[in-house]
C-alpha cells in the first residue's frame, strides 16, 4: 500500500503555479521532498493535508481519498510539523502537552514526557521564550507521541545544529523500523535527506523534475571534470548538467546514457540536485 | 555480522552488501540454516535504504545463497556446490572468450593455444 499517492497535483496562485505533481510515497519508507524556496514544497505539503484547495488532481493519504468525510479521522494518525510551529505564547512544554492529551485519542503522554527530555526542553518556559531549535523540537515531539502511522515534516530540521539534526534523524530513521510508518519531509538540507531517505522527489519551479530512488540516483549520475576537448567526446545524450569555466568544464552524466568509459568522480545528491536545477534553467 | 558500507566506493550499496554476505556464507562463517537480520533490521542499522537492503537480499535469493520464509525471515540455503560450480564454469568460459579474440591478432592456431595450455599444466605438475 501507499502512505501517500499524488496525482497530476495542481494548484495556481496569482504568481506561482504547482503544476503536474505526480508521485507517492509507499508504506514503511521516507520520501524527500527537494527544492529551492519558494519551489512548491510547503504548497505540496498543504495539499496533502487539505489544508488549501487544490485545483485539480487526486491526493490519497493512508488510503483515504483527503478530500473524503472519512478523512478527519485519518489526521489522528498523522503527525505533522510545519516549518513554522505556533503554540499560544503563555504555554509551557507541560501545557502543551495536557492540551494535546485532549485533542488526539492516542496520546501517549509517557512518550511525550521522554522525547522533551531527550531534547533537552524546558518543562516550564513560556512558548514566547523559545528559540527555533526549541521550537521545533517541541513539534516534532508533538508530532512523534500520538501513535502516528505517517509523519510529514516540512522543514523540519533546518535552524537546527548539526548534533540535534542527527539526533532527529534516528529518530525517524528508528520511527520506520515498523513497516507500517512512512515519512515525507522536505528540507533544503540536502545532506540530511540524502542520510535518511528512501526516494527523492525534487520539486523545481512548481514542477516535479524527478522522483527516484535515491541509490538509484547516486549509482546513476555522476560528476566529470573534463578538459573542453574531452568534453566535445562526451555524447550529448548522457549529458544531464555543465559548468564552464576558463580551466575547464565539469559535467554531470547520466551512466547509463553511455559514458561507463569515463573515470567518472562520486557524487552527492547536492550536486545531483544544484546541476539539475541549473540545466532546467538554461533550456 | 559485520557489515561495512563504503559511500566512497565505486561499487553501489546493493553489491557492497551482496559480496559480504555472500563470502561469509562460503567461507563457512555462516553456516546453513543460520538467520540473517531482517532486511528492514539491517537497512535502519546500517542507515541505508530499504530498498537498497532488499534488493541485496533478493540476488542473494536469486543466486541460491538464502531462502526467505515469509513472516519469518531469511535463512543461509544450503551451501550449493552445483551454483558454484556453475558460477566457476561461466568465469572459465569467459576468460577463453578472451583467449579466442586475442589469439588472432598472435596468429595463433586452435593448436597453438591447445598445446601452450598442455606445457603450462606440465610446468604445474613439476613444481
């Protein structure tokens, strides 16, 4: 089963367009989303959740159509956090989390007790005085302590040292130890996605140029640094990305597009995804 | 079980994963009938993907060296003598595939090659 199946997405504002999105998430892994600010990621997440109106298209969220009745019930197993979390300003962790105790049937308060532990959280600041990391720390342990099935993050480790953002990330990397969890989240922290996911979605512009998996996408592409006359060899078709300069040119080739005669440099999703995004703009 | 994932190597994931178990298994670390980690277990421990841990664990199966119960897990198969022997012909036939398109440009006849692998067995015999 999907935790979540997109299709042919679309949304359009006055100045932005979200166009076409096509992809899905399948139970027991993590999907990230990728993409410059301003790219379609928080627009997608929105839709997700119904949030905002779509235009057009099919959202399916744990098999329940999101624009159904039967919906509502299915949020309970969805943990949420978004970019920016907002709790009433007077609130301490502890209010938090008695409120929470009575919004969601689920709520495991011993759970939620021990994650604003582990995050070393305040138990009795008021939310105003909270900084960003506290701020999504606190949402996120929200999010991961009512029993959710799937969680969607946007944004959710960006504002957060390098220490915590790994500590997160097992978290979540251990949240899908049980096949039944799936996660979507979108973060322009490249480097932390390409840790923890499962399948990449790369959002560009209000349209998705790729969703693979991300071995795939490593094994696939990869980077050469060539002299312009060795460039010339390179057949076009492998030719996914170029960056000129006076010493010389550097390539991104797909492998399979023919070029496995070439000592070819490992890659990062980083430069996949800065090399993509590059040639999207040139055509 | 140790595993060592190298992201700097040339080899993808799968393969790096496939080729350690694989060698365990014939090098009688592992022996028949013992259980691997589930590929879920194996893919969180390791930090890699899912997908990846499984489609190791699926050559593996391909290639005769586990079996999967389902809802159980996975096994060590019993150690095939006829897969590996199957395997080491391939290798045999390969390498005379190259003999054969070397041989022309030496001018070397079938008989040539027929007898300089005879002097070479008898070179062996001597030592």
């Amino acid at each position: 089963m999907n935790a979540i199946e997109i299709n042919s997405l679309c949304k359009s504002y006055k100045d932005f367009e979200l166009k076409d999105i096509t992809f899905s998430l399948p139970q027991g892994s993590i999907i990230g989303l990728v993409g410059e600010n301003g790219a379609g990621k928080s627009t997608t997440i929105k839709l997700i959740m119904d949030a905002i109106e779509r235009d057009s298209g099919t959202v399916t969220v744990l098999g329940t159509d999101n624009k159904s009745p039967q919906f509502k019930s299915v949020k309970e197993d969805i943990g949420v956090v978004l970019d920016e979390a907002y709790y009433p300003e007077v609130l301490t962790a502890k209010n938090v989390g008695a409120v929470m105790k009575n919004t969601y049937k689920n709520w495991n308060a011993e759970q939620y007790d021990a994650l604003i532990k582990l995050f070393n959280l305040p138990t009795d600041k008021q939310f105003k005085d909270f900084s960003r990391g506290m701020t999504m720390k606190l949402a996120i342990a929200v999010a991961l302590s009512h029993a959710p099935k799937l969680l969607i993050l946007d944004e959710a480790t960006s504002g957060l040292d390098p220490m915590i953002r790994d500590e997160i990330l097992d978290i979540f990397n251990d949240f899908t130890r049980d096949e039944t969890h799936s996660i979507l989240l979108s973060s322009h922290i490249v480097s932390d996605l390409e840790k923890i996911c499962d399948y990449i979605a790369f959002i560009h512009k209000g349209r998705l140029l790729f969703c693979e998996e991300k071995d795939v996408l490593l094994n696939e592409y990869a980077i050469l640094k060539l002299t312009k006359a060795e460039f010339e060899a390179v057949p076009q078709r492998a030719v996914k990305g170029v960056k000129k300069s006076d010493y010389g040119v550097e390539v991104l080739v797909q492998k399979s597009a023919g070029s496995k005669a070439f000592k070819a440099e490992h890659t990062t999703l980083e430069e996949i995804i800065l090399f993509l995004a590059k040639g999207d703009d040139a055509k | 079980m140790e595993i060592i994932i190298s992201n700097a190597s040339d080899k993808p994931i799968y393969e790096q994963i496939y080729t350690q178990i694989k060698n365990r298994i014939i090098s009688g670390e592992l022996n028949e009938g013992d259980a691997l980690p589930s590929i879920r277990a194996l893919a969180k421990d390791l930090r890699i993907s899912v997908i990846t841990t499984k489609r190791a664990y699926d050559e593996l199966e391909h290639d005769g060296f586990i079996y999967t119960v389902s809802a159980k897990g996975c096994y060590v198969a019993q150690k095939n003598t006829e897969i590996m022997r199957e395997g080491q012909l391939r290798q045999i036939e390969q390498h005379m595939r190259e003999i054969m398109s070397l041989a022309p440009a030496c001018r070397l006849s079938d008989e040539d090659i027929i007898e300089m692998l005879r002097i070479m067995q008898q070179e062996g015999n001597e030592r």
